[in-house]
C-alpha cells in the first residue's frame, strides 16, 4: 500500500483563518534562535518602523549577531514579525489569542510571550496607523506651469503651436517627503487633460 504524508492545514486567526504561509512557518524557526530578550527588542524595532519611525537596520544586525544571523536571515526576520503583527491588528487578535497560535507554530513560549507582550502594547497604535494610511492618498503641494512657443521644430508642421510644462509637486502621506513630477503636453493633449481633470472634480463632489 502507498502512505501519503501531508501537513495537516489549520486555521489562525492572526491569518484571517486561514492556513499559516509556508515562508512564515520557515521564518519562526529563525526567530526560535534568538532569545526573548533580544527578540523583544527586536520586535520593538519592527513596531517602530510599521508606526512610521523607520527602522535603525545597524542596532538590528547587533541585535542578531549573538544568534549569528546573515543578512537575509536579519531581513527575513523583519519581514515575519511585520507580517505578524501587521496582519494581527488587522484582525483584531488579542495578545493571548496569537500568543497561543506562535506557540502552536513551534516559537517557544517565553519568545511568544515577549513578542505578544510588544503586540498587547501596541495594538492600538498600530491599528490607528493602519487605518489613517489606508484612508490617506498622496496630496498635490504646489503646481508651477509655464507655456512655451515654439518656433522651429522638425517634428511639427504648425510653427508656434504652444506646448505646455507642468511640474507638479506630490507630498507622500507617510514619509511626509515632497517629489517634484515634471512633464511636457502639447496644447491640445492638455485641453483634453483639464476637460477630464473638471469631470473628475464635478464627480468627487457630486459623492460629497
């Protein structure tokens, strides 16, 4: 007779309830090498970079030299922990619930326990950021135009069509940083490019 072997799929609630993704499952055993002390810094380091603060990747690889990580192990472990507890606050899982669910996924208790006791922390904040960013769209800052003539030109028939330079000015909702976007537009694309940009506002405020 043939025997099958297979992993038995469970559900956590930290997933959706879903099953655990294989690459998280390999990620924990790497987590299992450090201990609750520097995983708990560790953790803190990962909750401060999803709040926005950015990440010190220097005080991280100290953190994990003791368990003799590689740098792909250092980004892999990152990655983990803010799958954890990124997809944990989504779903509104109490510390206990996920500590119980790591511990069933092989990290050893008093790593569950430090990583939950950060979670349990920070749930409110990180559910806070969460939802302000997913409602926040990138804000125009500043518009600077100008409209240039031109006289000659091998490409056009029409000497002195107008071509139009835009450079826009876009703020990013988390890093706060302003990115200049500068482009050129013939006269008649940027008549079609105000008509739309009207319907578009008419549209918005009709929702309003």
């Amino acid at each position: 007779y043939t025997r099958v072997f297979c992993r038995i799929k469970m559900k956590f609630r930290f997933c959706g309830d879903l099953d655990c993704p294989d690459w998280l499952l390999a990620e924990i055993s790497i987590l299992s090498k450090l201990t609750s002390v520097k995983l708990k810094l560790l953790c803190n380091n990962v909750v401060k970079d999803l709040l926005g603060e950015g990440i010190d990747y220097g005080k991280v690889t100290k953190l994990t030299s003791d368990a003799k990580f590689e740098e792909s192990d250092v980004k892999a472990s990152i990655a983990a922990l803010s799958f954890i507890f990124s997809s944990a606050a989504k779903h509104s899982v109490d510390g206990g619930s996920l500590d119980n669910e790591l511990q069933q996924l092989g990290l050893p208790k008093e790593s569950a326990t430090s990583l939950c006791k950060v979670y349990a922390d920070n749930i409110s904040k990180l559910q806070q950021a969460f939802a302000e960013r997913s409602l926040r769209v990138s804000t125009l800052e500043k518009v600077e135009w100008r409209v240039d003539y031109l006289l000659s030109s091998s490409a056009l028939q029409d000497v002195g069509e107008p071509c139009v330079q835009l450079r826009l000015h876009r703020r990013d909702p988390v890093t706060k940083e302003t990115t200049p976007i500068s482009f050129s537009v013939s006269g008649d694309k940027f008549r079609l490019l105000l008509r739309d940009l009207k319907q578009a506002h008419t549209m918005m405020e009709n929702l309003e």
